[in-house]
C-alpha cells in the first residue's frame, strides 16, 4: 500500500523588483486595451497601426494611441493572422515577447506617471 503525504508547504518569495516587473507588465497590457478601446469606442473607428498612415494633424494625433496601445494591437493582429492565415507558432510567438517587452515598457511609463501625479 502506498501511503501519500500532502506536500509541506514551501515559502515562495518574490524579489521586490519581479514584483514591479509583474506590475508594469500587467498595468501595460490593460492599459493598452483600455486605450484602444476607449478610441473605437469614441471614434467609431478600430484602432490600428493604419492611423499612422493617413498623414497629417490626424496622423500626429494618434501617435500616442498607437504607442501606448501598440500591446493590444501587436497581440490582437497575431492572434487574427493565425486563425485567419495560420501564420506559424515560431511567429505568434515572436510576435508576443515583442508585446510584452513594449507593455513593460509602456506600463513602466504609466507606473510612473501615476507615480509623479501622486496616484499611485
């Protein structure tokens, strides 16, 4: 007969900067979807890399949609071409570390923006 024991619990510790990592990641991803959806929302229009296509003033504009929401849109545009086209798992993958280092990137910068603004 074999007798199981339950496993001893084992204290997982996190490095404060993993922890600020995780943060910005996170904040960088929602923040993303948050940005391009709130723009279809009041522009009736879907966000995308295409905006910086158009020229002029409406090109300038939507820079910073487009930058910040860069995570959503690389993500969203994968996720499409390999159901619709079957792009390959070498590609969907590159693709999404190439989103997550900008939503890093990107959420590192709101963290410290709110930080600055005293929100956070």
């Amino acid at each position: 007969m074999v007798c199981w024991y339950p496993l001893e619990a084992v204290p997982v510790t996190l490095e404060p900067s993993a922890v600020e990592a995780l943060k910005s990641l996170v904040l960088g991803f929602a923040f993303a979807g948050l940005l391009a959806s709130a723009f279809e929302l009041f522009t009736q229009k879907r966000a995308g890399f295409e905006l910086l296509q158009g020229g002029g003033v409406g090109a300038v504009a939507s820079v910073p949609v487009v930058v910040f929401s860069a995570p959503f849109l690389i993500l969203r545009n994968t996720v499409r071409g390999r159901q619709i086209e079957g792009r390959p798992f070498f590609f969907v993958m590159a693709a999404s570390m190439i989103a997550s280092l900008w939503s890093l990137i990107s959420g590192r910068v709101v963290l410290d923006l709110l930080m600055m603004f005293g929100a956070a």
